[in-house]
C-alpha cells in the first residue's frame, strides 16, 4: 500500500522512501535509484523474464544508509525552502548582508595594516640612512 499522492515530487518521494521502515511495489524503481546512489544498503532483485527484464523484482529494505541520512536533511531543507521561499529568501539577504560587512571589515583593515607598515618603512629609512 503505497502511501504516494499524485502531486508527490521525486524528492518528496525519496524522503518518505528513507523515512519508512517497508516500502511498497510502486516504489521500487525510486528504491532502485537510492542504491544506486548509496543512500540505502538495501537488496535490490532484478526480474531475469524475457518481457520484464531488468526491472526491479524485489526489495529487501535495510532503511537509508547514512549517506542516505545526509540525504534526508538536504531534501527536508529543499523541500521546507520550496515550501517557504519567502523565510529563506530574508535569511539569504541576512547572510550576504554579513558577508558583505565581513568583507568591508576585513578590507579597509587590510588597506590601515598597509598604510601602516609603508609609513613605518618610510620613517625607518630616513632614520637609518
């Protein structure tokens, strides 16, 4: 009994995928994926019949490996970003805006160091020479 909308997207699907403990028949082919890409260890059997060659048979679901983990926080940030862009795009400007001040900070502290050390190398060359 698979537990899929129509309005389901890949990722959405891939999240519940990893988040269940048994996954169903029509999910097979979305199973086969996340092995392929080593989120799950799971067992995957392929049909050896003429007609359905190559097709997933079977799963054998061993849950997400722990890339599959890591895989489960990036979908669940797209999906929340995708579902609240207007939150996420505020964050974003807080961030480039900090970014921004690191920068100019970290530059005009560059040019006084500069200026300093010049005038400092001024001044000792006319004190020693």
């Amino acid at each position: 009994m698979s537990i899929a909308s129509p309005e389901e997207t890949r990722k959405e699907q891939y999240l519940r995928i990893l988040k269940q403990k048994h996954i169903d028949q029509d999910d097979y082919e979305a199973a086969r994926y996340l092995k392929d890409n080593g989120y799950t260890d799971s067992h995957i059997s392929f049909s050896k019949i003429k007609s359905t060659h190559g097709q997933v048979n079977n799963v054998i679901w061993k849950g997400p490996s722990s890339n599959g983990l890591d895989f489960i926080d990036e979908l669940e940030s797209e999906i929340d970003q995708a579902n609240h862009p207007s939150q996420h795009r505020i964050s974003d400007i807080k961030q480039q805006t900090t970014r921004l001040r690191e920068w100019h900070e970290t530059f005009w502290g560059k040019v006084i160091f500069t200026l300093a050390f010049s005038f400092i190398s001024i001044a000792l060359t006319f004190i020693f020479l």
